[in-house]
C-alpha cells in the first residue's frame, strides 16, 4: 500500500506487539489470540494495527537489536497452527510446562521432525521454494544461527578465524547433524513466514493494515553484520571501529551508547544499496507500511568511538539517505514509509522527509513544554500524519500523568482539561486532530497506569515484557472507543460488522 492509499481516508489504529498478546506460552504468538485481535480491533472501528519489528531478539528481548533483519522471531511460532496441520501432538505441548522457553522449541523441533516425514508433496514443494526463494539472506541466517549455537551464543568475532573471516571452504567442516539443524532453522523460517502471511491475509479481510518498524542500525551479533562484514564500519579485528547512539536528550542526560556498528556507507552506494533493497523487500511482504526507526540517521547519524563507555563524546556525521531513499521508493513504488522523527529534529530532516512525502509522526505527550509552535500539539498537527497519545517508548498516559509535579499537571491542565478520566480527553484530542492516522497504545486504550510500560530507552533489563489479557476488556471500553471511532469519522467499515470473537 503506498502512502497516498494509506492517507486517502481518515484511520483510527492500536499499537501492541505481537508479544504482548494474551497467551499460555511465554509471550503472545501468531495463533488464535492474534486473530482474536484483529476481530476485537476491527469490531471496534480500527483499520490500523501497528507492531514493533518482527525479528528473533537477544536475550534482552528487545526487537531493535536484532539476530537478523530479514528472519522472524520463532518465539511467535504458533504451537497451534503446527497441532492443526498435523505436523505436532498437541500432548507434546503438555511435556514441558515446566520449561516455558524450552518448550516452543523442542514442540517446533518435534514439528520439523514429523514434517520430514508425514507433509504432503505440496507441503514439501513449498518448503523448497521458500529456502530458494529467500536464499539470499535465509542461508547466512541458518548458518549463523547454528555456528552461534555451537560455540554458546558468543558473538561471531570470538569464533575462529576460518569461520569468523568466512574463508573459502568453512562450510565443508559443518557435521551432518549441523546441516540438519541448518534445514530446521530454515523450517522455522518457512513456518514464521507462512503463519505471518495467513494473519496478514486476515487483517487484510477484516479491513486492517498493518504498520510494521524497522531499527536503522543492525546488531553487531546478527547474521547481516557477520556475512556482510564490508557494509560495516570494521577494525581488521572485525570489531567496531565506531558504534550508533543519540546524544544527551528528553530521554538520557548522558545520551544513548546503543552499541551497533555503524555502516559503510561508502560500500551500500557502491553495491547500489543491495542489501537495503533486500532487506526491505521482507519488510514490504511482512507490512503494509513501515516505519524507519531513528529516520533522522538517514540525514546524519551520531557516530560514538567504539572505546566510549557513553554517547557524551560522539558527533554529527552526514548520511546518503536521498540517495537511499530515492533508490528505495523507486524500488518499491507501492510501498509506504513513515519517518519516526521524533526527538530533536533539525531542518534537514525535515526536508529529506518533505522531499519524498514520507509522513512523520506526533506524539501528545511531547507536547508540553511552553512553545505554542510546538508540533506535538494537536492544533498543530497536519493531515498527512500518524499522531499519537504515547509509543512503546513512553510511559502508558495515565502513568505519565500521575508522575508529573504539580505544577506540571496543572500546566497541562491549561491545553486540556484531563480531570479523572485520563487518558480518555487525550485521546479524544488525537482522535479529534486533522492527523489522518490516530494511533493509541494497547495500555492507553486500557487506561493502564503504572507498571504497565513497555520498554524505557537506555535501560536494558525488566523491558518488552507486557502483555494483556481479556479480562482487562469490558464492553464499555469497546463502546466507548467505537463512539469515538465513528464521531471522528475514522470507522473502519468492513472490520466494524464483525463482532468480536469470544
């Protein structure tokens, strides 16, 4: 969908990642509970549902430090899709309550397992056509994945050397029983990608788009950085000689030191940005429109010393993103960007994102600090533009709210009057606003208040761990975010006929 489709009519839109759907496994998944979702959003009179990226995390969880660009997280594997195809005993599922993060894997190894023996021709057809569809980027992955597996998930720089530096030849020195776990990494993938395509299909019915995101930079310890050594900006010790972060702002006096390897960016223009081309390729079957995350370091970027402990003593460093930019929508003319430009944005930001009619983004929460020009507020919003009351970032509004001082609360008590119904009169307010996109988080349409956050940048344990269930759901909250659906005009008129699964 490009963006002048995704911005013709007027849309109303939930933000929650898959993870944080209801579910009996460790995290939410891409089973019944998903769809469940689609039905309840749609009921409601949304037409957007926006998650976070979609790739196998760290052991931090985060989905901005990623194993892979291109892979899905086999922790959103369904258990039940691979019991309705047959592939798996459902009793096998029962095996292992006791070991939650074991259990996903070993009822998926057991699926791998029966599907070598028992699919249909047709079933085994379009497993090969996957692996050689998605060749240029699965087979790196796999191989990653299980080398990491054998030498205890240390980063690929400790490996030795043959396969560090990927000689010629290190791959005729993988056992047998490794190049099975390679094809069942490639399983894994085959099945992320099919049940993602079914949900997708779903919302697709029920007249739900779906946002998805994409962090700029790349983990150091992910499969891209170890098979595309040159694309990065590496020591002849294939570590970081410079690594990504932002400086001191709203969120850190210190900064942020995110740690990953800048790019090479002198290498993407000399490849015409293969990789980049690849790699949004995924995310345009994946989404319908996708959001750059931190897309002011496609203007410049804060290039930190790899030897500095924080973001303090980085600087501003020119990007080519007109020419990636350009090469991108020029690739994918269909498909719709949208410019996380949150935070201090300087003009040439603001230009690169004009130049290509990349709509940004508001969030009401920033809105508060005396300036009356200030974007965030919603009398200053323009139409093409997703508005928001908060993002995964921010704190849920109504914890927000409580935690400012007095006098802060009674400042933002002269643009709205919150009164004991927050979040509800912001929400309004963003529902409300020329912004032809509205987007509230899942904790804000709940009016959850504190410990409900989902992640605080800069901190890196206790984050992406939130999840609701459907007893925090009442009939009331449907209505009243349907009303308001339809008094804004922005009812999503195929999915509000259905009712919601019970």
């Amino acid at each position: 969908m490009n963006c002048k489709n995704l911005l013709s009519t007027r849309r109303a839109g939930v933000l929650c990642h898959i993870t944080s759907l209801p579910g009996q496994q460790e995290n939410g998944d891409l089973g019944p509970q998903a769809y469940k979702f689609v039905d309840f959003i749609a009921a409601c009179g949304f037409s957007v549902w926006q998650v976070l990226p979609l790739g196998p995390t760290h052991p931090d969880l985060s989905p901005y430090n990623l194993l892979s660009t291109h892979a899905g997280n086999p922790k959103l594997i369904s258990l039940d899709w691979l019991v309705d195809r047959g592939w798996l005993d459902k009793s096998i599922i029962t095996e292992f309550e006791a070991d939650p993060d074991g259990r996903r894997q070993a009822c998926i190894y057991s699926a791998y397992s029966n599907f070598k023996k028992y699919s249909t021709d047709s079933d085994k057809s379009s497993f090969e056509k996957f692996i050689k569809t998605h060749a240029y980027w699965l087979n790196d992955y796999a191989y990653f994945t299980v080398l990491r597996k054998k030498f205890e998930n240390n980063v690929w720089d400790t490996w030795p050397d043959y396969l560090r530096d990927r000689q010629t030849g290190y791959l005729e020195k993988l056992t047998p029983d490794e190049r099975t776990e390679i094809e069942y990494v490639q399983f894994q993938q085959f099945v992320f990608f099919t049940q993602w395509s079914e949900l997708k299909g779903y919302a697709i019915n029920k007249g739900v788009v779906i946002i998805g995101d994409m962090p700029i930079f790349v983990a150091f310890d992910s499969s891209d950085v170890w098979s595309h050594q040159d694309l990065f900006s590496l020591d002849k010790d294939k570590k970081p000689i410079t690594v990504a972060g932002v400086p001191p702002d709203y969120f850190s006096e210190s900064g942020q030191r995110w740690g990953n390897p800048q790019y090479n960016w002198e290498q993407h223009e000399a490849t015409g940005f293969a990789w980049w081309k690849g790699r949004v390729h995924i995310q345009s079957l994946f989404f319908d429109a996708l959001r750059i995350d931190h897309f002011r370091g496609l203007s410049q970027y804060w290039e930190i010393p790899a030897n500095e402990e924080t973001a303090v003593n980085g600087k501003w460093v020119n990007a080519p993103g007109e020419s990636l930019l350009s090469t991108l929508i020029n690739t994918f003319p269909e498909f719709c960007l949208i410019a996380e430009d949150l935070g201090t944005i300087t003009d040439d930001v603001i230009a690169l994102r004009d130049q290509f009619d990349i709509p940004g983004m508001t969030v009401y929460q920033f809105a508060f600090d005396g300036s009356p020009d200030n974007p965030h507020l919603p009398d200053n919003y323009v139409p093409d533009s997703i508005a928001y009351t908060a993002t995964h970032d921010n704190d849920t509004t109504v914890s927000w709210y409580e935690s400012l001082p007095l006098d802060a609360k009674h400042y933002v008590n002269q643009f709205i009057d919150l009164g004991d119904e927050v979040p509800w009169p912001m929400i309004r307010a963003v529902f409300h606003s020329v912004a032809n996109i509205a987007i509230l988080p899942m904790q804000d349409l709940l009016a959850m208040g504190h410990g409900h956050r989902m992640n605080v940048p800069g901190v890196k344990e206790g984050n992406w761990q939130w999840q609701f269930n459907w007893q925090q759901i009442d009939s009331r909250v449907q209505s009243k975010i349907a009303d308001l659906i339809k008094e804004t005009n922005r009812v999503n008129e195929t999915g509000a006929i259905h009712p919601a699964r019970s």
